[in-house]
C-alpha cells in the first residue's frame, strides 16, 4: 500500500508541475495574439489599398503582363504552405498541411506538377521525413514575421513564375494557410496569388460604386511593373500575419485544452490516493484488531 501511495503522489506531482507549464504557456499565447490580431489589422488598409490600385489599372488598361497572362498549359503549380516553426499548437499544422497536399493531388489531377514552398519549421520536417521534395524553405520568422521575410519570398516566387513551367519554373502559384477567423476558429485557406486574380468590390458596394476612368502616367505597363511586386508581397505578408494568428489562438486553446486535462488528473489522482490511504488505514486497524484478539485468546 505504501508503494502505492507513492505512485499516486508522484502523479499527482508531475501533473501539478505539466498544468503550471501549460497554464503559463496559455497566457503567453494570449498576450501574443493580441499583438498579432492588430498587426493583420494595421496591414489591412495598405493591402485593400494596392488592391484597388492593381484592380483600377488590370480594368482599365489592355496592357498584357507577364503576371496577369493565364497560361496555355499550366504544367507547374507551386504550392505555398505557412506552417509554424514551433509545435503545441494542435491541429494547427496538420490541418493546414493537409489542405497543402489535397491542392497538390488536385494539381497532378489536372495533368500539372505541384511544385512546394516550405515556411516553418514543421512542414519542413514533415516533407524531410516523408521523402517530399521542395524548391525552397523559410524557417525561424513564423511567430513575429517581419515584411523582409515576406518580400524574399514574394520575390522567389515572382521568379519562378516569371520563368513559367516550361523553364523549370512555375504557371501558377497557391497559398495555402490558415486564416484567423476567431479565437475558437482557425480555417485552412487556399487562395490563388499568381496568375493575378482581380479582387471585386463588396456586394453592398457593387451597387451604388461609380467608378471613373483612369489615365496612367508614363503608361499602363509601367505602373504594373512597379505595383505588382507591392502587391505580392502585400498579398504573402498578409498570408503570414494571418498564419501567426492563427498559430497564437491554437496554442492558446491547446494549453488551455492541456490545463483542464491536468486538472481532471490531478482530481482523479487524489481520489485514488485517498481511497488507497483509506483501505491502508482499514488494514492496519484490522491487524491491530486482530493482534489484540489473538493476545486475549491466549491468556
């Protein structure tokens, strides 16, 4: 019974110790978010900005630019995926890793060649144990990324567009990550970056919009060489802003998801260790009741 009751509390210990772990884990994650949540909302109006911008001259010109030009054959498809350097996150790069892989089985179902891009320390090692090649990784700038991450890969991937599946580059590019919803909801999201997508207007705005015409000084093709390299990268910092985010309020829900765990253990632990406690107790009053019994029947 003694050795028993030392397991229980040796449990009961280690569960105590994983719960302050875990508890504290979750308010760093807490405290982080927040300070995500306004970087994906201060970058919002600079994105809706360019956007527009790109939208009014891909409207109002016939200028045929390498970006915006759909290709004949889309032999390559590279496939952007923004996982996180670090792990307790939950489901949080399974799920976006997952989604990954089904664009790329729907790519190869197109008679295309997925071709990825790694960002984070986790889809890196799952491609590495798997035997999944990439063209090129970023790691180490998930938690806080900075726009130099994002502009050395919008720039890598302007490249390899540029260059078009025929030369060993790509026709198509694709991010896929998970986009913050709310701190309950993180969505994985794939989205089309490269041939460029013009975004519409909202449905409350399509109605009433009157939208003028527009004169570009030197000319159009000009102010697309220069915009669109802002707007890819406006479009990839945003991917991760929203991908660090979303990381935060997973690890948040894990570790809070982890300290109630802890908790029930800790709760289910002194029940056993009390009922132990109590049945050692009951035995040695039954050898002393028996001792004394025996003593008396032998006077």
């Amino acid at each position: 019974m003694g050795a028993q009751l030392r397991v229980y509390k040796q449990k009961i210990s280690s569960a105590q110790t994983t719960k302050k772990i875990t508890k504290a884990m979750e308010l760093i994650a807490a405290s982080r978010i927040q300070k995500a949540m306004a970087r994906v909302k201060a970058s919002s109006p600079f994105a809706q900005a360019v956007t527009r911008a790109v939208s009014a001259v891909a409207t109002h010109s016939s200028v045929d630019h390498p970006l915006t030009r759909e290709s004949e054959q889309i032999r390559r498809s590279a496939v952007v995926i923004f996982s996180s350097d670090r792990g307790l996150a939950g489901a949080f790069n399974s799920q976006v890793i997952r989604e990954a892989l089904e664009q790329g089985e729907q790519i190869r179902a197109k008679g295309s060649e997925p071709v990825y891009y790694l960002i984070g320390r986790k889809a890196v090692g799952y491609f590495q144990f798997r035997g999944i090649a990439s063209a090129a990784e970023w790691i180490g700038d998930t938690d806080t990324p900075s726009f130099k991450t994002a502009e050395e890969i919008a720039n890598v991937l302007q490249e390899a567009f540029l260059r078009g599946g025929a030369e060993n580059g790509v026709d198509e590019i694709v991010l896929v990550f998970n986009r913050f919803v709310s701190m309950m909801t993180q969505e994985p999201t794939a989205r089309r970056l490269l041939p460029l997508e013009i975004a519409e207007a909202d449905a409350s705005e399509a109605g009433s919009a009157v939208y003028p015409l527009y004169e570009f000084e030197p000319d159009a093709g000009t102010v697309l060489d220069a915009i669109l390299p802002v707007y890819i990268q406006s479009r990839v910092f945003n991917a991760l802003l929203q991908s660090s985010a979303a990381k935060q309020a997973a690890t948040q829900k894990a570790m809070k998801s982890a300290s109630d765990n802890a908790d029930k253990l800790i709760t289910d632990y002194t029940r056993l260790r009390n009922n132990a406690r109590q049945a050692e107790i009951t035995q040695q009053i039954a050898e002393i009741v028996g001792g004394a019994d025996a003593l008396a029947s032998s006077k």
